[in-house]
C-alpha cells in the first residue's frame, strides 16, 4: 500500500458522517435508504460520502434491483491499514458517545421495522402461504432434490430455521429421529403444528424462536434447513453462522432459496429483502462461517411458468466433512 492509498483511508474516515457511516456498516448491511433515514441526511450527501468510502476500499456497493446495498469491503479486514481504521471504528460504534449512540438505536429501530414488515406479511398470510410458495417455486422438484441430498440416511437431529407452515419437516421426517423447526411468527407454527399432526409426524416438535439467536447448545445438529427464508432476512449471513454454530462436525447445511433474479415486486407485496443470490454470496458466507459449499443443484423453471424463478439448493458441510474431503484430494496438505 502506498503513502497515497493510507492518506485517502484516513481522509475518507477523518469525517463524521463518514465515521458514523462506516459505524453503522461494521453492524451491519443496510441499503442507502435506510441509511439515509438513520442518518437523517440527504441521500445526494450521503451517496457521495459512500462513493468516498468505497473508493478507499472500506465499503463495498452491490445493486440488486431497485436497492443499492453497502457493507465494509470483503477484503478490507484483511488488509492492515484498513483492518486498522474497521477496529477503530467498531470501538467508537460502540462506545457510549452520545451520537454514535442515537445511531446505534436508530440502527436498530431500522431493523425492528424491517422485521415488522416480514412479521405483519407473514401472521397475513400464513393460512396462504403453502399456495404463496407454489406461485414461483417449481414445488416437488426441490422437495425431492433436497431430501435426496441425503442419500437415504436417518440423521439424529434436524433443524429447521424459519420452519413456517413445518413443510420441510414434514418431507424430511423420514429422515431424522429428532426434529425442531423454529420461526418467529406464532400464526405459522399454529399451523405448521396442523400440518404436522395430520401428516403423522411425531418426532417433530415446533418452537416460538429468533433464528438468529436460538437457545440451542453449539453442534447440537446433525442437519439444519433453511428454505426460502434468506431473502427476508437482513442479515442472511448471520443466519448461516448460526447454523455453522448449530451443526456437529461432519454435519450438512441444506439452504434452499432463488437465484438471483429481476421480480421488484416482491420487495413490496411479499416482503422480500433480496433478489435472490448468487453462488458466490453463498459461499463467502458458508467460508465466513467456517463451512464448505460443496454442492450447488439448479432449478430452472420449464419454458411455459413463466411466474416461477430459478431456485438454488446450496449443500454445505461442517468442518470434520469438509477436512475429510481435502485428505481425500490432497492426502499430504492436511496434518
Ligand atoms: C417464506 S417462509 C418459509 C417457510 C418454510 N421454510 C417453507 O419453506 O415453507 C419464511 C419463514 O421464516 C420465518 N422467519 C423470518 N424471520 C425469522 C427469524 N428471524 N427467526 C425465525 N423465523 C423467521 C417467517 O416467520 C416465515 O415463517
């Protein structure tokens, strides 16, 4: 790094704006709405101090749509000076500085807003939601590829997260002794527990839970599912952490959620944060989380649904199969 590019990070960081901007982003993703709303700025101003954070390698733009994403940069932890300047700025995100404070709440409130839009979709549209999920999903293709990732096996536990109305748990039951899904919204597991007693499906149990933050032991899960739940989340990376953290050595992640696609509309009648994902999103988060992706399946819908998206099953495995594999192709790199 040169004299020049060390002086463009301190001076792209030596603004207040820009400080608490990149505050806010080590919290988090935000679009440039929300940011503009918890900062209370014009969005012109505030665009243009985001276009100088990125061009310092501190944030990062991804657009999707309508929405224009920022984050801290992939790769600036890595670096030692910007590395430097993200832990600075955490330690002042979160100190007790009265403005840096209001911005942490504000934070916050945007999130809580956020979630209570998904919230109030989804307590509407429980009783629809099997009919909602058939309009764009190619149904029993996905069903059947997911179970067979399994092989057959009968694992120990199975974790659903964002188990809404208990359909995964219910194609899965073959496959596990012990099951629990969790959701946040209690009119879906009113009738996920419908659903499950009239499938027969004993040995699953439903639970009122934040998927985020579940109390649940570390590597307490022989396989954890989330299915069509990432694209409302705000923060769809933390949910594959938490899962990382659910999984037992050796153990799968079976995620299950749209390419990346062009339908705006969902954002504003059906709640939908993201657009879908690519295969790269997916596997940065799966390495963040310490798991490796190791197989992608796609599924295209055929020429005459034109309502239905192309949907994405990512498997990825916990460490002990993860290392078992790289033994298995480079029998000398592991000790
Ligand atoms: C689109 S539905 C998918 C349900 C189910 N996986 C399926 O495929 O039919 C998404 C579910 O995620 C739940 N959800 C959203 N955010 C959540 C969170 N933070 N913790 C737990 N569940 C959440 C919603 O309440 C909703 O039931």
């Amino acid at each position: 790094m040169s004299l020049d590019d060390t002086l463009n990070i301190f001076r792209a960081i030596g603004e207040e704006t820009r400080l608490r901007i990149m505050g806010l982003l080590c919290r988090g993703e935000l679009t440039v709405t929300e940011i503009t709303t918890i900062l209370g700025q014009s969005q012109p101003r505030v665009s243009r101090h985001l276009k100088i954070l990125a061009d310092a390698g501190l944030a990062e733009r991804h657009r999707e749509g309508a929405w224009m994403f920022y984050r801290v940069a992939a790769e600036a932890r890595d670096d030692p000076a910007l590395g430097a300047v993200l832990t600075s700025v955490e330690a002042i995100a979160d100190s007790s500085d009265r403005i840096v404070a209001r911005d942490r709440e504000r934070f916050e409130q945007s999130r809580e807003a956020r979630a209570a839009v998904a919230a109030a979709y989804f307590k509407e549209n429980a009783r629809e939601w099997t009919r909602l999920r058939r309009l764009h999903l190619p149904e029993s293709d996905i069903e059947a590829r997911m179970v067979g990732l399994l092989k057959g096996e009968v694992v120990d536990q199975f974790i659903d997260l964002g188990a809404g109305t208990g359909r995964m748990l219910e194609i899965f039951a073959g496959h596990y002794r012990a099951g629990v899904g969790y959701d946040l919204s209690h009119e879906m597991l009113a009738i996920a527990r419908a659903n499950l007693e009239r499938a027969g499906v004993a040995h699953a149990q439903l639970r009122h839970g934040d998927l985020f933050s579940l109390p649940l032991e570390p590597q307490s899960a022989d396989v954890v599912c989330i299915h069509q739940v990432l694209h409302f989340l705000a923060e769809p990376a933390a949910a594959v952490a938490e899962a990382a953290r659910l999984l037992k050595p050796g153990g799968r992640l079976i995620i299950s959620d749209f390419a990346p696609h062009d339908l705006e509309f969902l954002r504003d009648e059906h709640a939908h944060r993201r657009l879908g994902f690519s295969d790269e999103e997916v596997r940065d988060w799966c390495a963040a989380a310490g798991l490796a992706l190791d197989k992608i399946e796609t599924l295209s819908p055929g020429s005459g649904e034109r309502r239905k998206l192309t949907v994405k099953i990512w498997l990825c495995d916990s460490p002990a199969k993860a290392m078992r594999e790289i033994s298995r192709l480079h029998p000398r790199s592991v000790a």
